[in-house]
C-alpha cells in the first residue's frame, strides 16, 4: 500500500485545502471543516498533565491549525497568526531594542509608516527610507546601528519592486534580518523566506481571507531562535487571532488559489484596458512588460497578482470616478472578491507627509484598485462610465 505523502510532497492548491496533511480522522466527529474551538481555558487531564493546549491566548486548536497551513504555504519553520496586519507587525518591533535602526522601502503602507513613526520611534527604534529597487542606494543607506531591512514588494501603492537575492546579499555582509511584506503577492506567487527573507509578514484580512469579512495579520518565521523570541512576546501581549476569525481565513484560503488566478486575469486586462484610456496618463501594473520592475519580479514571482494602481489626467477626473463607480466600491483595503478602488492620498497614505507622497508620486491623480473576481467585462464597463466627461 503506497504511504499517505507528506505536506510538502502536495502542490500548493492541494496544500491550501488539507494543510499539514488533512486527516479527518484527527477532528472530532471526523469533521471535514476544522472545527471552531470557541473557548478560553482548557482543562488538564492532571496536575502537570496538559492535553497540548492550555489557555487560548497562548494557543488554540483552530489557530494551530491555521498557523500549521501558513506555515506549509510559505515554507517557515513557524507562523503566528495575529489579530489584524498591524498587530503582525508591532510583534515584529519587539524584536529590536532602543538604539536600533531600520531601512524601509521608501514607498510603504501608509498603517505602517504611522507605526515606525509613532510607536517605534517612542521605543527608541529608528527608520528611514529609500527606494529599495535601488541596490547601491540601499547599500549607502546602511548604518552601524542598522539591524533590518523592512521590504515591500510591490510595494504599496506604486508597486515598487524590490530584489531578494541582492537584498540577501547586502543583509549577509551586513548581518542584518530581512522582514518582508508579502501582502500583495501571498505565498501563491511569491515566497520570500525561500528567497532569502527571515521574516513574512502578512495582512490575512487582504488575499488570505479573501471576502473582506475577517480582520488577521501573520508572521511567517525562518529559524527556530526567532520562533522563541516571537512566540514569547506572542502570548505575554496578547495579540492572537481568535477561533473564529482563524476559521474564516481558513476557510478564506482553501479557494486562495483559483481566487488568485482569476483576480490576476481580471487585472491584467483591466491594465492594458487603461492602457489605451486618454483619460489614464500612467499604469503601474507589474504584469506590464514595460514596467521597470517587470524583469525581477519574473524571476522571483510566479505571478503579478491583482493590484493597479494607475493616475489620470487631473484631481477632478479622479474624484469623479471615486464617487461615479457603481460594481466597483470604493473602500479602503484589497484583495476581497469584491473590487475595491482606494484614493491613496486620503485613505492609505493619509498619513504620510504631503511632501513624501508627492515625491513618490502618489498625489490628488492617483488611484489605487484591487481587482476582484467579476466579471472582467463587467469591471471595465463601470470604469470606462465613471471615467466619461
């Protein structure tokens, strides 16, 4: 009788449905669909005696399961699941005493510029800023108190990209970590622990739970040493995703993948679309071969994903289509089934200093739209009436 395969001998889709191995026989009952263990506290067989769980703030059955299934998707040792992207990301902070700097992508999420520049820096943390697309910029920019690299890409909203393997390279001669975003893209079409990252982190909210009904953040973790120092600082603040919010990403991921394929399809003929619009002056789209990052984002991607960001000819045309669009909403996040438009310069990057978003071009033209799962005719018909005169 031929051995039941091991996780990682199952493709990707596969591995998105049954995880680290999907036997049902380990859920009560023979459920197929994990269960949702909807409790606080755990009772013990004994006086130091524990059946594996123990108290849900450290851990939970349905979100063992759920960190299990990243883990296999983005190949780390560990992931932690947390209560929203942002809560991913100050778990990471932790990790950096007073006196430390960080070198960030220049073009990052607005949520996450707030948290450097307020919550790091109150710690003692610093950071700055530069087009991490630039590898010799990069290079000058490095302190003798610089401990990471904090790296988008795409980057969020100009969809910058970065290169791992050179940024591997500088991190090695410098001893630095490497903390990637990895929102945009998931481990679907990018895995940057296995392109030299030592920390994923994500927004689960976005592609993850994929129907914009679940907040959630993770980190996906390289090495054991900084699984302990994360799962240490994990259970002391607090910020674990609860059970049924780790159900529904579950059950988000298991069509992670046929979403991805769609939404990409959708998107890139969205793109060449707005291509040819005399309304659109700019698209930034990396599935276009004429974007700068085109070539790098080949090699290290196996896709391009679903976010657009493009600028029309003026501040009017803009806000008109913001308020003319009638399939498409316009909401902030990304990465639902549903479209999404988003105006950068308020809603994201609202607080990211006039003359920093101006530089990086994301002024009162500029849009930003993640592609659903619609109809991809039905899409463009909306954009081209909301951008009529």
């Amino acid at each position: 009788m031929e051995a039941v395969k091991m996780a990682e001998e199952y493709k990707f889709e596969t591995r998105c449905i049954h995880g680290n191995g999907g036997l049902v026989e380990g859920h009560p009952y023979g459920a197929v669909s994990v269960p949702i263990f909807q409790t606080a506290t755990f009772a013990h067989p004994g006086i130091g005696r524990s059946t594996g769980y123990d108290y849900t703030r450290e851990s939970n059955p349905t979100r063992h399961e759920l960190e299990s299934v990243m883990s296999t998707l983005e190949e780390a040792d560990d992931s932690i699941a947390c209560t929203s992207g942002m809560a991913a990301i100050g778990l990471c902070l932790e990790l950096f005493e007073e006196g430390s700097h960080i070198l960030c992508t220049e073009d990052l999420y607005g949520g996450t510029v707030r948290m450097f520049e307020s919550i790091g820096e109150k710690r003692g943390v610093t950071f700055s800023y530069v087009d991490t697309s630039d590898i010799e910029l990069v290079r000058k920019s490095i302190r003798k108190e610089t401990k990471a690299l904090y790296i988008e890409t795409p980057s969020n909203p100009t969809m910058k990209v970065t290169d791992f393997a050179a940024m591997r390279e500088i991190a090695d001669e410098y001893g630095l970590l490497i903390i990637a975003d990895n929102t945009f893209l998931t481990p679907y079409f990018q895995k940057p622990l296995t392109l030299g990252a030592d920390l994923v982190v994500h927004s689960g909210t976005k592609f993850l739970g994929g129907h914009n009904d679940v907040l959630a953040g993770f980190v996906c973790i390289k090495g054991k040493g900084l699984s302990e120092k994360l799962r240490y600082t994990y259970k002391t603040v607090g910020c674990c995703l609860p059970p049924f919010d780790s159900f529904l990403v579950l059950r988000g991921i298991k069509t992670l993948s046929v979403r991805l394929e769609r939404q990409q399809e959708n998107a890139k003929k969205i793109a060449l679309w707005l291509k040819d619009r005399p309304e659109v002056k700019a698209v930034y789209y990396t599935g276009l071969p004429e974007h700068p990052g085109y070539e790098i984002n080949q090699k290290q991607a196996s896709g391009c994903g679903s976010m657009i960001s493009f600028k029309v000819d003026s501040e009017k045309r803009a806000r008109k289509l913001l308020e003319s669009v009638k399939l498409i909403s316009y909401a902030e996040s990304l990465g639902g089934v549903e479209s999404l438009i988003t105006y950068p310069m308020l809603q994201t990057h609202g607080d990211v200093p006039v003359e920093t978003r101006e530089r990086l071009g994301i002024t009162e033209d500029f849009l930003r739209m993640s592609v659903g799962i619609e109809n991809a005719e039905d899409l463009i018909a909306d954009l081209e009436q909301a951008l009529a005169e």
